[in-house]
C-alpha cells in the first residue's frame, strides 16, 4: 500500500477530519440571520460529514458536500442515511481546486478545516463568486493564540504559513469583499473529543502491524508529532470560526 492507503486508515476513519464539535457548528449557523426557510448549503471538504450530518439536521435546506476521497463520500452518505436526511444530501467527488458552479448557486458556503487545502485568502475568493448576494460564508482556520509560540509549534506550522491571528483573518476577509458577521475560537475538547483521542485510539490498533514498514510508519509518526504539539501547546494556537456574509 501507498503512503495514502495507510494515512486513510487513520485520518479516513476518525469520526471528524479536524477539530470541531457539532455545538459549534450549530453556532457558526446560527450567525447566520435571514437565511431562506431550505437554504441550499456547500459543504466544501466534507470529509466524513459530522457537520454535513449536522447541517441538514439543523435546517430544511439541501447540502452538497464536496470531497475529493471517495472514501469520504461514501462515509457522509451512509450517515445521511442513518440519521434520516439522505433525501436532502448531494455529493460530488472532486477535488476543490477544481470547483466550478453557476454564480450565484449556494445561500451557504461551509468548510470545517478544509479551506486551507486551497489556502484562506485565495479559498474566500474562489467561492465568492458561487455565493448569493447577501448569502453567506463560513469557514474554520488555524489561528494563533499568543503572539509568540515555541520554536517546536512554529516548526510544526512551518507547511502552512497563512496561520496567523484572528485580527489578521478578519483583516484578510474585508479584503476580498465580504462583510463580518461573527467569529470564535474552538475550544481545546474540540480537537481532542471527535478528533485526537480516537487518533490515539487508531494509533494504537495500527502501529504494531505498521511497524517496519517504510510508508506506515512515517503515517504513525506525523499523527503522534500532531497529537503531541497540540498536548503540550494548547494555549497558542487553535482554530477559529469565521461567518461573513457576500454584499446584497
């Protein structure tokens, strides 16, 4: 198996593919005032669609949930399922580099831990336009915490330099167009309840198979370095949650 194969079976199989809880989700859409009574919803980077699951739940609309795994889209399409909304879910296997929609498509653009893949700045200017006049955007992105963190915390953030404070982030967002709307930091439990602690969990099923085999343990030893640098450093770094809304 490729390195892929085995990262799927830690990262694929956990129930979030980031940090996040379905209270915050609920309050990230409850920011949203004035929404049609079935708001049509793209969930960009779905993964296993915890928060897609959460989304049809919490209103009438239809979601779209993008993601370039199929294994990820299977995984979102059974919840649905079991949770009884299937009726209301579509889904696309694709990546979001690729995305191309009618303007205007979608009341809500949503995308938990994913809009870095694209980068936050060029990701809020990519699905602007897919966006309504006066719809709105919503996205979560690593943000620090504290103004000067641990050589071992800026290493570990060294692949994604667009990390940077929430006064930054906002800052980023007035410069593509939108307006503010509201905007919190995750807990600490909403990286470790639905995200590392099954990690560990993973880990722990996997890594004596894995051992010595040249693309597993590199798998196992990027996820235990996460774990870790998030356990020791908690208070400098973390996600927040951005609401901003297109111009009517």
């Amino acid at each position: 198996m490729e390195h892929m194969d085995y990262f799927l079976q830690i990262y694929g199989t956990l129930p979030r593919a980031g940090p996040g809880a379905n209270a915050l989700t609920r309050r990230a859409l409850e920011l949203m005032t004035g929404l049609p009574d079935s708001p049509r919803i793209l969930d960009v980077g779905c993964g296993p669609g915890m928060q897609t699951i959460e989304l049809l739940r919490a209103t009438s609309g239809t979601v779209l949930a993008l993601d370039i795994f199929p294994e990820m889209i299977e995984r979102v399409r059974d919840r649905a399922e079991l949770a009884g909304v299937s009726d209301r879910l579509e889904t696309l296997q694709q990546d979001m580099n690729d995305m191309s929609f009618p303007p205007s498509s979608f009341d809500v653009i949503w995308s938990e831990g994913a809009i870095y893949f694209l980068g936050f700045e060029a990701g809020l200017e990519k699905v602007r336009p897919f966006v309504k006049p006066g719809g709105y955007v919503a996205v979560s992105e690593s943000v620090w915490l504290k103004s000067d963190p641990p050589p071992e915390v800026v290493e570990f953030w060294s692949e994604y330099p667009e990390i940077d404070t929430v006064s930054e982030k906002l800052a980023v967002i007035d410069r593509v167009g939108y307006r503010q709307v509201g905007h919190f930091v995750m807990p600490p439990e909403a990286w470790t309840k639905h995200y590392y602690d099954p990690m560990e969990e993973r880990i722990a099923e996997k890594e004596a198979d894995w051992k010595g085999i040249p693309t597993a343990e590199p798998v196992v030893a990027e996820a235990r370095k996460e774990i870790a640098v998030f356990r020791r450093y908690p208070d400098y770094f973390s996600y927040g949650f951005f609401v901003m809304r297109t111009p009517q």
